[in-house]
C-alpha cells in the first residue's frame, strides 16, 4: 500500500469511493469536482488517497483555516477495511495539520454511522455534547 497526496486527477476515482461508502454525506457543488479542485487548491498538503496495485482503496479530505483542522469525508473500500487503512490515512492528515501550525482538529459524522463512528471513537476523537451544531446553506443548489 502507498499512501500520497491527493491530486484532482484522482477526482473520479476517490468521488465513486465516497459515493459507494454508507454513512457519507455528499453535497452536489462542494463535492464536485470544481468544489474539490478548489478545497485541494486552498489544502495542497492535507489530503492523502491510500493506493494498492495503481487502485485507489483509501482517501481523507482534511483541511484548516489556520486556526482549526477538520476532516471531511474519509473512505475506506469495504473489501479493504480492517488493515489499518483508515487509521494510517488519518495519522498523515493529522501530522500534515500539526506541520501546517494546526493545534486541534474536529470532524462530523452522521448519528446513524454506526461504522464511521465507531472508527472515530477508536481512534481518539470524543463527542462533545455541549455544543449545537448549525449550518446554512447559502446556494439552494448545493444540495
């Protein structure tokens, strides 16, 4: 297994992966490739794919605003879970925020990700149930 920097070129490939993942929220213009190739412009050093024989089975979108790190959407292929895929993708992304100056980072899952949150736990993340969490969409087309 190799693990690299992600590249837009990997787009089709790390899309289908977070598509076909259960539990993924996917948003029509910030998940598109023109919203990816943007985040990855703004994050060059922070997003990483997991790659075996030239096929991508692994990918963690992370980023910062310079002052906090956040994950985004992080995938395993299901036929490669349970190797310490997931785990090894994470400490990159956790390691490259820290050499970007990054202090603490965060993350949202879904409450019916019973997978995903599970992961997350394990792997040191604590819920904070003191905190609300709010959105707004502002383009009623990205849906």
């Amino acid at each position: 297994m190799n693990i690299r920097k992600m590249e837009i070129k990997d787009y089709e490939y790390v899309y289908r992966l977070w598509s076909s993942t259960a539990g993924m929220g996917m948003r029509s213009l910030d998940d598109s490739y023109e919203g990816i190739a943007k985040f990855l412009l703004r994050n060059p050093e922070t997003n990483f794919v997991a790659e075996e024989q030239g096929n991508i089975i692994g990918v963690i979108l992370a980023g910062h605003d310079g002052r906090r790190g956040y994950i985004y959407h992080m995938a395993v292929a299901e036929p490669y879970r349970n190797r310490g895929i997931g785990r090894t993708l994470l400490n990159t992304a956790l390691v490259a925020l820290k050499n970007e100056g990054i202090n603490k980072a965060a993350l949202v899952v879904f409450k019916s990700n019973e997978i995903g949150n599970r992961f997350w736990e394990r792997t040191g993340f604590t819920v904070r149930d003191d905190l609300i969490y709010r959105n707004m969409s502002l383009n009623d087309n990205n849906v």
